[in-house]
C-alpha cells in the first residue's frame, strides 16, 4: 500500500513531528489505519510539501487554525512542539495564540496559550533531564 | 476620545487597509462607535504593532483564523485584500487557504478560495480601469 | 395536532415576534411543518414560557447565543426585532452584541452589529413611512 | 408530569442507549431535571421515534453531526455506544468519522476516532469479564 | 497529473454530483487547480470510494455534517441534490436536517430547511420545464 | 505599565471574579503576561465597566455565550462562580443554559449543566466547611 507519495508525506511528517509522527499514526492503527494514511499522505505529502510557504510559516498558520477551533487541543499542543522543531520561536508562537484573541475571542486565546505553556514547560524538563 | 493608542493602531490600520479602514470605522459609526474604537485600539494598535511577527506573517494568520471560523466573508475578503497591501503574493494566500482543508475541511477551504478569487478579480478590475 | 403546549407556545411566540411568528411558521410549511411545530412547541412552549428570566433578559441570551454562532444572521435580525418588541432598549441590544468582542471575537461581534444596523433602520422606515 | 410524550420517549431513549439512558436524566437530576425531560420528550419523544429514517442510521447521523462539532465527547461517546446497541458494526461507525475529515477536518475526526477506539475497548474488557 | 485515483475519484464525483462535479472543479480552476483535484483525489478517491457504506447513506452523513457547520450553504445545496441524485428521497433528507436540530440547535437545521426547499423547488422547476 | 484603563479593569474584575482576578492574571504570566493585562483592559476595563447592562446581566450573557461556544468549560465555570458573586440566583443561571439548547443544540446545554452542577457542589462543600 506504500506508494510515492506516502513515503514524500511520511518524511515530512517526521521532519515536522520527530517521534510524535510514528505515535500518531500508532494511535490510528487498530481504529482506522486508513485515517493515519490519509494523514500522512493529504496533509504532509500533499499539502505541507508544497513550495510557497516555509514550514515555520506552515506550522503558524496551522496552530492559528487549530487556537480558532479550539477542540483540539491535543492536535494543537502536538503542532506547537512541531513549530519548536522546525524553528519557531517561543515568541513567535505566542504572538499568533495573541492575535488569535481578535479573531476567535479570547477564552480560546487563553486556552491556547495554556497548551503552550505545558508544551514549554514539558519541553524545559525534558532538556533539564538530560 | 482620541487617545496615543488610537493614534498607533490608527496608523497601523491605515497602513494594512488603506482607504477600508476608514469605512470599516464609518460602518460602525451609528450602531456601535466604541466598536470601531476598540478595533481600532485592540486589534491594531496593541496587536497588530507587537514586534515578534512582521505584518505579512500576521496577515497570513489572520486569513488562516477567519478561514477556520468560516463565519464572517466580509472581513475575509477585507484581510485578504489587506494581504495584498502589505506585499503577501496571491500564492502565499492561496497556500494558506488550501492547508486551512486539513483543519478546517474541504468546503471552508473552498468557500475561502471563493473569496480569494472574488478580491483577485476586484483588484484586476480596478489596476485594468486605470 | 394541535395541542395545550402548541397554544402556549404560539402566544408567546406572537407575542415576542409578532407577525414574524406567523411567517417563520409558514416558511417552513410546505418542507418540514414538524419544525415549525417543534420550534412553537419547545422553544416557545417549554423554554420561554418558563418564569425564572423574564423575557426582555431572555431576548438578550438569544442575541448573545447567536451572535456567538455567528451562522444564523436571519434568526439573529429577527430575534433583535423580538427584543425591541419585548422592550428591550437598542442601547441594551448594542452592549450585548458589543460584550461578545470578547467571547466570540471581534468579527462575529461586528455582523452582528451591522445585523442590528438593518433592522433598526427598518423599524425607522417603517415608523417614518406610517 | 409524565405524559404519553415522554412515555414514548423514554421507551425509545432506553431502546437505543440502554441503561445510559437513566444515568443521563439521573445526572441531570439535580440540576435541571427539566433538560433531562425535555431531552426525552423532543429528541426521543418527537425525533428518534419518527418512521422515515431507521435507527441505524439516525445513530450514524447523530454521530457525524457530534463528531463535526467537536465539541461533546462525552455524547459522542454515548452515541457511539448507542449505534452499536441498535446494529450498527463498528466498521459502519469508522467508516462514518473517517468520512468527517472531509468536511470537519483531520483533527476532529481523529479526535473522533480516538472516542470510537475507547468504547470499542470498554465493550471488549466488559465482555471478556463475563 | 492524472492518476489512478484521481479517475475513480472523478467518476465518482460524477456518479453522485453530475454536472455539478465539472461546475465545481472549474469554479477552482483560476484560484486554486489543486483544490478542485484534492477534493476529487481525496474526496471522492479516497473516501466516498471506499465501500463499508453505501452511496445514500453517505450523502445523508455529509448533509448531517454540512447543516451542523452551518457555515458552508453551498456545499449543502450541492449535497442536498447529490443526495437526490443517488436515491435518497425528500422525505430522508427532511428527516436528517430535522433531526439536526437536536444537536446543532434550531437555527442551524431551519437553514438547512430553506436550502433543501431551494434544491426541491428548482428541481420541481427544470422538471416543469421539460 | 499600569495605567488608568487597567486600574478600573481591575477593580471590575476583583468585583466580578474575586480571587479568581488573581489566580487567572497569574496563570498567564508566564507564558504571556500581554494577555493578561488585554483581558483586565479591554474586557473589564473597557467592556464591563460600561453602563447601560448590570453586571448580573452582562454575566448572563457571557454564560450564554460560553455554552454556545461549547469549547472553553474552564472560562464557563469561572463566570458561574462570577455570576453567582454578583447576585445572579442558580435558578437564573440554570435557565440561561437550558434555553442554549434551543440555540446550540442539546449537548452543549447538558455539558454546560455539568459545568454549573460542579460549580454549585463545589460553592456547597466550601460553604459546609466553614
């Protein structure tokens, strides 16, 4: 079932998401492996491969999404340690979860800047653990 | 009323929207006067005049945001057009729209492209007339 | 069909709404009469015709509720004629749709205020046209 | 206050959710018994035992439009308990919230999955107890 | 840039939307090709290819989900008549939109209401027309 | 920083929040302070501070507008706890969150129930332990 395309979407998606990637789609596994492969293959291997916007543009614009939907917060705090990965800073994460308060008010605001206050402490941890 | 706030996020607001925001404060003007106040002081004057992100990034977050919520056309079309002005190309919006399909599904990905398309035509429309 | 919760609900009905009540009803006669009689029945029979609130505050939630949702700019002009109708001032129609900045963001808050703009200058053309 | 309303309701409440159906009024109880009561008198009173559409498939629809709002997982939760109460096959209920992903988006329908993945475990540990 | 998927994906397109899949695909041409070729690729391709449920049910899933965003009337419009198109009767799709109202609110499935009276007005229409 | 706006932001959301002004200003800081000082400016500075609707009203209305939402349960509680310290009766609160039901479907109405049900034992058990 692996084809170009889905080999093109896995490496990005683990360029993006390091470990979190192969967990993701573990968690799919014995639910809906075909959600995990569409995953992969839609989202990575045909959207957040395209040229046009860089990928710490990308992974803005997708935690600017997910704050505005703000009933994912799973998905949100897993994209925020992707945004870390690819090179986005703290500061710039936050400022888009503050913009985000114009748009979709600021209780989801709020929200959002918790899951990234965890995603950054579980990060600091993780690193004074080493 | 007027205040050094105001004057900052009137600035801002004039340089992202040019002649729109004066009719965006005008549409307000006998329902609600404090609501143009307020967009004008919160949103673009303590903001959109943050360092941390530059103005073509916060737009693109913007587009992103009103894409995902799916509610409110109007100010889409406003911001995508405000895109336009503060040098974002027709690609990095229609890119940015086209990820929203994996948040925010198909059809308001779609229905945000409409929109694009719309403010595309307008500005062509305008720049062929001149 | 008609039944004693039915009546109940139909003159609270035309008393919030007038003979807007008569015109949701119809509108939906001929593609799914039960809405028209669930909507009577419940929200008019069972919710709004409960003490606890009285109906100018409840006139108020409504407003709130759907300018949150931000999909329903119908049922939002017409509830905004039932709050004038049940006596609500327009001053206390703008503070409510101008709270919702910061629940449902700014967007959201502003279709609601423009939505609010029609119908009073409607009711003004009526009034000025008798 | 029990009425024939509410009798067929409740029959039909009970017919799809099992036992839950008491939990949820009884959860109810000491807050709003009224939101239990109605809930059994409009959604399973009027709607549920409507002819027009079987329960199979109103159990899917009712778990496409929770999966869409993201919002309850708890009712999905419950509904999804309840599809496989009246025969629907877990396959039929993936099949549903993979389909989500198209107009909800990945992140909800995932989020959807994972609430099927934790039912489907909960009945297989309950069955292996017996 | 055809592929395998993208012809079962077309031809299911056209199976369940008829003309519309042309109009639609081209409504995208000058904004976004990539879009209209996703949407067919994963849409239909991927998804509505899939067996596990039929066509019918189908269409009601995404009629259901497309009424609780509320935010996309076009899409509902279209799957409204794709949904007649692939056997459903009026009756089954007034039913699915009634039972919306349960959870997605009143003002959610009466929108839904008055597109589907369009759909079986205009249908009724180019019938007469014949 | 401190300036006039923020001192009577403060001193509204002291009296409507309690110790609550506190511990949410503090849970933010962190993470993003801005945030923070927005929230105490604009929402209880700018907004609550307004005349025209009491405060018993105004925290009505953002209940309502919380359960619409459906995504942020932390915020509902805290404006439970805020309504009913500035008078509001649970009856008054009870009703505001049934009538959502007829706006934002049922669900949202009984996971707002559950959110007013833990406020209310929690407010009993501090009350026993005196």
């Amino acid at each position: 079932m692996k084809n170009e395309r889905f080999e093109k979407g896995w490496k990005k998606f683990v360029e993006i998401h390091g470990p979190v990637a192969k967990a993701t789609v573990n968690s799919l596994q014995d639910i809906s492996p075909e959600l995990g492969r569409f995953v992969t293959e839609f989202a990575f291997g045909n959207i957040y491969s395209r040229p046009g916007l860089n990928l710490k543009t990308r992974q803005l614009l997708t935690i600017a999404s997910l704050a505005t939907l703000g009933t994912a917060p799973l998905q949100l705090k897993s994209h925020i340690k992707g945004a870390l990965n690819v090179g986005c800073t703290k500061q710039e994460i936050v400022e888009t979860l503050l913009q985000m308060a114009i748009y979709a008010g600021f209780p989801k605001s709020m929200n959002a800047m918790y899951a990234a206050k965890e995603v950054f402490k579980e990060k600091a941890k993780r690193r004074a653990s080493k």
